[in-house]
C-alpha cells in the first residue's frame, strides 16, 4: 500500500509518502523556529495558526515530490497523541477530510511510538522487542517494547523533558531557541567539569525516573547568585557560558544514560531504540554509542532528522495498517497531559 503520513503534534507541520516496504517516497517538514525564536520555546496559539496556513501546501508537495495523487493512496495516517491540542486538531481535521474525500482508511499514530519507530525504519530491520528511550521536547520516557506497537511504561521524568532542559537553559544563557542544538554548539569550547551541578535520582537504582527541574535553578543560582532575580545573559563571560553549556549538557547526558543502561540491566534486554529530538545530541550519542560497545548493546539511534519531529517516522502506520487497526472519521486527539509511569505508581 501508500501511506500518506501527516504529523502536527508541537510546532512541525510535516508529512510523508511511505510504501508497502518502508521506503520513504518524499518526506516534507515546515519548521515554526523563527515564530517562536523570540518567545524562547513553543507558543501554542501561534503553532496551531502556522498549522493551519501549512498543512495543506505540505500535504500537496508530499504527494507532488511522490508524483501521486489522492486517489493513488491506500491509507492516511495521523499523529493525533500526545501533543499540543491546537496543533494536532490541525492534523487530524486535514487527515480526517482526506480520508472522507478520497474514500480512504484512516489511521492513528502515536507520535511516542513512531519517535522509536524511526529506529526502525534506520536499522532497515526489525528492531523490537527492546527498551525504548524516548527523549524529546515533552517527554523522557523509558519503555519495554515488545512490539512497534505495544509499550509497558517503566519510568520517566517526574517533572521536566531532558529537551525542555536544554531549551530552559540554553534561554537563561541567552543561545537562542532551540535551546538543544545552541547549548550543544556551545559546550563545545566549554569545560564540562567547570561548575558542580546535580544529577538528581542517578544513584537511586529502585527509580527509573529522572529530574530535570532541578537543573534551572541550579544553573541560575551559580551564574546570577542568590536573591538577584534579574538574570541578564547577556553580562555573562562567553568562556563562562560555554563551561556552564557544557556541565549542563553532561549532567543531563550522565542521567539519560544512567538510567538507560539500569532498564536494560532490570529487564534483561539487550537491545536499546532512541528517539526524539535530544536523540540528535552528539556527546549523547557518542556516549550511548561507547556504553553499548562496553556492554554488548544493540544500540539504535536515528540519523538526525528522523530524531526531531517528522512524517517520516509515522510509517508505523504500516504496521497498523497490516494489523487492520483502522480508526473512524469520528476519531478524536488526545494531549496526554497525563504521566503514564506515575499513573501506575499512585
Ligand atoms: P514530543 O516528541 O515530546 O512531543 P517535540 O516533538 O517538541 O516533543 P522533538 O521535536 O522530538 O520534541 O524534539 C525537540 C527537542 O529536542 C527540543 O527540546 C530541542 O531542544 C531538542 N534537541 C534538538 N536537537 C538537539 C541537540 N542537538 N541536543 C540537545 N537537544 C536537542
Ligand atoms: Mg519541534
Ligand atoms: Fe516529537
């Protein structure tokens, strides 16, 4: 079959034209960097009105670089959880409209499924069962998956994203949104052992939780001091910011993969998928790449652009496709405020 992919969950519009054997045949993505560059992170409102003026010239050069039409299609296929509900409606009224106008089965994705599905689709083989990491904007969350499409929880962070990390950081240091690759591009003039900063839950090995809240304020109270709320970036020492960047970077990095390789020793999995967007962190994927060699892990990251958000990665929808999980055009989204691996533990 064709599938038509279409992802709007945060602040890409994109989608993608997949066939029967994983082959991408056009991949498109409109980035909303420079709408929300000035406000330091992701505005919703603003999100779901680029949404709007995008999805359908996105969709229309998706099927034009695929040289297909509407009725050449056998499915489209959705993202539409979790995500900011303004912009996922976007998607789904789009997909839902497509399937309604070209008679075509509809199918629902799970943006979290489809960030490992991306490991995936890099392998060129399957790649399940095996623990997932997924570490992006919204989400660190740890997962046994058994299967693309079925995911056990068994931790996560308990308060901020490791990608919201880096972005809050990165804004207090004054390099821009998005705050991961600046902080990166940063660190590396830095020394990471410059400042001590906490790497909360590290040492608790009955936790597969992180912390990442702890970071800001630790960050600000050893650049601005105490009782001087007024943090001015742009009075801080260039040498000063890229040692800060780069001690920030390892503390996140030293409790992604610390709890990374506590998953695989817990469940006696061998094999590791990362997804999202911190997933395109080098020194991260320098370091899961030493870790693994050391310990006999089969690691899977994606290249680059199938980490941060795409339509390319939603050709998990073929899986459901040849499951026959179809949804109906009475399909709603859902945000997923909600925090899986806490849900269970209360
Ligand atoms: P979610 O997938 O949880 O819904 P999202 O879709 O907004 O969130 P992604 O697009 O997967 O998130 O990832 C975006 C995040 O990845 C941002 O927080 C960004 O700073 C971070 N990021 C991107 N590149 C890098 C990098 N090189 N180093 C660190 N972080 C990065
Ligand atoms: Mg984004
Ligand atoms: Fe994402």
């Amino acid at each position: 079959p064709l599938i038509l992919t279409i992802e709007s969950t945060c602040d890409e519009t994109a989608a993608a034209v997949i066939n029967d054997r994983l082959e991408v045949l056009s991949a498109v993505v409109a980035s909303q960097e420079k709408f929300h560059e000035q406000f330091g992170g992701v505005v919703p409102e603003i999100a779901s009105r680029a949404h709007v003026e995008r999805i359908l010239p996105v969709i229309d050069s998706a099927l034009r670089k695929a040289g297909v039409r509407l009725s050449d299609l056998d499915a489209v296929a959705v993202a539409n959880r979790p995500g900011l509900a303004g912009s996922l409606l976007v998607g789904l009224m789009a997909a839902k409209t497509l399937a309604l106008a070209g008679n075509l089965p509809l199918i629902a994705i799970d943006h979290l499924q489809a960030h490992i599905y991306a490991c995936r689709l890099a392998a060129g083989k399957d790649v399940f069962p095996c623990i997932g990491l997924i570490v992006s904007g919204g989400h660190s969350n740890i997962y046994r998956c058994e299967t693309p499409l079925d995911f056990t929880p068994l931790g996560g962070t308990i308060d901020d994203a490791a990608g919201e990390a880096f972005d809050k950081v990165a804004s207090m240091l004054g390099l821009g949104f998005p705050g991961g690759p600046a902080l990166q591009r940063a660190a590396e003039q830095g020394d990471p052992k410059k400042f001590r900063l906490p790497r909360p839950l590290l040492d608790d090995d009955s936790r597969l939780e992180f912390s990442f809240s702890g970071l800001k304020t630790a960050v600000r109270y050893q650049l601005f001091g105490a009782g001087k709320p007024e943090m001015n970036a742009a009075t801080l020492d260039p040498q000063l910011v890229a040692d800060m960047a780069a001690s920030v970077q390892a503390a996140i990095i030293d409790c992604l993969a610390g709890k990374a390789m506590l998953a695989l020793q817990q469940t006696g999995f061998q094999r590791l998928c990362i997804g999202g967007g911190v997933a395109a962190n080098r020194p991260f994927r320098e370091r899961m790449e030493r870790l693994a060699a050391e310990r006999g892990i089969e690691l899977h990251i994606p290249p680059l652009s199938l980490c941060t958000d795409n339509a390319v990665m939603g050709a998990i929808a073929l899986e459901k496709y040849n499951a026959g999980q179809f949804a109906t055009l009475d399909l709603e989204i859902s945000a997923g405020l909600e925090r899986p691996h806490l849900a269970r533990s209360t």
